[in-house]
C-alpha cells in the first residue's frame, strides 16, 4: 500500500531521500530490482525464492531450510567450498536464511568482484547436486539444529503455540521442520522441491551499491539470462478459519522461569490495519516507559515482556510475551498481561505515546537502513510479503496512523476468542 508524500523531490529520489529503486524482468521471468548507491565501493547482491514453511505439507516440514543448506555444498562450476573461498578473498561476506515465506541468499563485497557473486548465484539456481552423501551428513546438521532449538524454552513455547493457533496454514508448522520428517525426508524429496520452486520465475534479484543500473542488469542477464522459464510453482495455501474461542497449551520441560505466550490472529502485510499494528506493538513494548514493561516489569512481575507482528504474505500472529520472575503467580502474570491489552482497548494511547513511538520507529528505520546489505534486505522482503514499495513509503504510512487506529486494532484483534495462550512451565512446577 503505497502512500502519496505531497513534497517535491529530486528527479531519481525515493520518498525515503535515498536515490530510486528500479524494477526488471529478464525474458524467463525473474524480477530484478536495483538501486545505486555510490557512497562506497561496495555492493550487496541476494537473491530471494518465494519458498519457505508456507509452502510445505506434512511430511517434507523443514524442507525448504534443507534446500538452503544443500546448495551452499557446491556445483560442478563451483565445487564444495570454493564459492566461500573466493568470496572472503575478495574481502567479501555471504550467507543464507529460510522463513516462512521465502529462503535468501546474499553477498556483499567489493563492486569490482560482484560478477563472481552474479555467477555463483545463478549457478547454484539450477546446478546444484544433492549428493546422497552431502544429503545424509546435513541431514544429522539440520536435526542437530532442530534439537538445539527444542532445548530453548522460549522456542519450544513458540512452536507449541503456533501449532495451537493454526488448523489448517502452514504458519503453524515450523521452519526448521519436525523432527520425524527430517529423518525420513528422502534425496529425491529434497532434490524435487529444490527444482520446482528454484526457477528465474519464482525469484527475486536484488542489487544495491556502487554499479550502473544498465551494467548490472546486463550482468545479470548474462547469467541468469539463459537458465530457462519452469512452471510457476502452485500452492493452495490453506485459508485458516475463524478462530471462535481462546486455546490454551502448556510446555513442561526443565528450564529456569516460566513464560507466557499470548498469540492473536492479524491480517496479512497488504491489509490496511498493517501499520497500526506495528504501531500498537511499540506503544507495548518498546522501552521502559512502553505499556508492558510499566505494568509487569517495573512494578517487579516480569523479567521482560515483548509484542508486535511480522510482515507476512497470509493472516500471521500478532504475539505478547512476558517472561516471568520466578517468585510470580503465573495465573496473576497472565491476568495483569491482559489488563493491559484490555486498559488500552478501552482508554486508548495518548499522543505522547504516539510521538515517542513514531520517533523510535524513525530512528529505527534510519540507523537500520544504514548500508547496502540492509537497504538490500529490506527491498527484498518487502517485495515477498507485499511490494518493495513499502520500504519507501514505510515511515509515511506510520504518519498516517492515529491514535483512534491504534485503539481500534487492539481491540479489534486483541481479544480472547481470537487468543491462543501458551505457558512454558518449569518441569517439577506443580503451578
């Protein structure tokens, strides 16, 4: 959702004050979008895939992760290990990270190499191998990982919750998979989803630096230009159903203090309530003088408490999270959490709250935007759950927002019946 700014600007500059991104697409389908910035010899260079947990089914959860780590094992252009050898030796840095709407790749070096990191990016689009080797020892990696997360109390309270909140979307699933899945998950498996949803249609390149825009679109289209078109990949993505009363799940495992989690159902990226809820996150829990940390942790309650939404292409979870004191009542942490919720869907923010929010968002944004690699990412992951254009307009939209908005989402999506309240517990806490 774009926002008009009423204010002249140079000719090739973004509401932001940063030079215009641009939109391409190469004859196969792949859409590039680049913005030159010549502050500094470097360039960041990502491609985005229009996979991730959303698009797997029971039995291959954790695929898509899988997938990211098996095409960093190298090509027959570029063997194991010599992808990363080039890249720090030209001075630069690259990796890789899978969510539930996409998986990205991204370097970020000297613009005078970036054709390497061009070439080994389309390379590993199409060429990777997926020896039955390399897949079974990454198998042991990714379970290893798996079970790394499940000995964190917060994460195995997170994905109990997800599960708890979704009937039918894949939201609920986690990325990193189940773990019976990543044991029997088969090569062909792997490989499959590998070649349907790796194809120049279903990817986004994205280039932010010191290059000419011509130059670096007909780099690209030198490598990426001749990997052919595949089938646009198809998901029926699941419309998860009105939720019609609160859920309720409980964790028990060793762990130090108990944590309240508190999920509730909010609209995609696109839908207009967007950015008041970002809004109404922060008058939450940003800071110390932030709603949730006046009411639970200064007054002694809590350690910590968290909430806001994530930026997705469906319906996600708007989440609270508080993590207690060990001497605090459990049932009245949870009850002095909803009074908050309840206190400011009834009164309302003040203006002071709104200004103080809309200045740590600005600030936010300008010192989080500071660098390619970071302009780069935000392109790009606003372009999978929406349009790259909201990382323009982003800070107009806030501007829009009022303090009746901010009222009116909470108590709109902050209700019980819309609420999936999740408890770790302390294994031997007979609370």
């Amino acid at each position: 959702m774009a926002i008009e700014v009423p204010v002249a600007l140079p000719t090739g500059m973004a509401p932001s004050g940063r030079p215009q991104a641009r939109e391409h697409t190469l004859s196969n389908g792949l859409s590039i979008l680049t913005r030159e910035v010549r502050t500094s010899p470097i360039v960041s260079f990502w491609v985005w895939y229009r996979v991730g947990g959303r698009h797997e089914v029971p039995g291959t959860t954790g695929a898509s992760h899988w997938v990211e780590h098996m095409v960093f094992k190298g090509t027959d252009r570029f063997p194991k290990g010599v992808a990363d050898k080039t890249i720090a030796g030209c001075g630069g840095v690259r990796n890789g990270m899978t969510w539930v709407d996409y998986t990205a790749y991204y370097e970020t070096m000297p613009s005078r190499h970036i054709d390497i990191a061009i070439a080994i990016e389309a390379d590993r689009m199409t060429n990777a191998r997926f020896l039955p080797d390399e897949v079974a020892s990454e198998r042991g990696v990714v379970i290893s990982e798996r079970e790394g997360s499940e000995n964190q109390p917060g994460y195995a309270l997170f994905e109990e919750t997800s599960a708890a909140a979704y009937k039918l979307h894949a939201y609920g699933q986690p990325v990193v998979g189940y773990k019976h899945d990543l044991r029997t998950m088969t090569r062909d498996t792997l490989f499959n989803h590998y070649r349907r949803f790796y194809v120049p249609n279903n990817a986004i390149v994205v280039a932010v630096g010191d290059f000419d825009t011509d130059e670096m679109v007909s780099a690209i289209d030198k490598e990426f230009g001749p990997i052919p078109r595949g089938a646009d990949p198809s998901i029926v993505a699941s419309v998860e159903p009105v939720q019609e009363g609160e859920r309720r799940v409980t964790v028990r495992r060793p762990g130090p203090v108990p944590i309240l989690s508190q999920a509730y159902h909010v609209p995609a990226n696109t839908h207009p309530d967007t950015p008041a809820l970002w809004l109404l996150g922060a008058v939450l829990s940003a800071g110390r003088s932030s709603r949730l940390y006046t009411a639970l942790v200064t007054t002694g309650l809590a350690q910590s408490a968290g909430a806001g939404s994530s930026d997705t292409r469906d319906p996600y979870l708007f989440r609270v999270s508080v993590t207690s004191r060990s001497e605090t009542d459990p049932p009245r942490l949870e009850a002095a959490t909803i009074a908050v919720l309840e206190q400011l869907a009834q009164d309302g923010v003040t203006d002071a709250e709104l200004t103080k929010v809309r200045r740590q968002f600005r600030a936010g944004y300008v010192f989080g935007s500071e660098g390619v690699t970071n302009q780069a990412r935000s392109l790009g992951q606003h372009e999978i759950s929406d349009t790259w254009r909201r990382a323009e307009t982003y800070l107009a939209e806030l501007d829009q927002v009022t303090a009746e908005d901010v009222q009116r989402v909470c108590a709109t999506y902050l209700v019980e019946r819309n609420r999936t309240t999740g408890w770790f517990l302390p294994e031997g806490d007979s609370r």
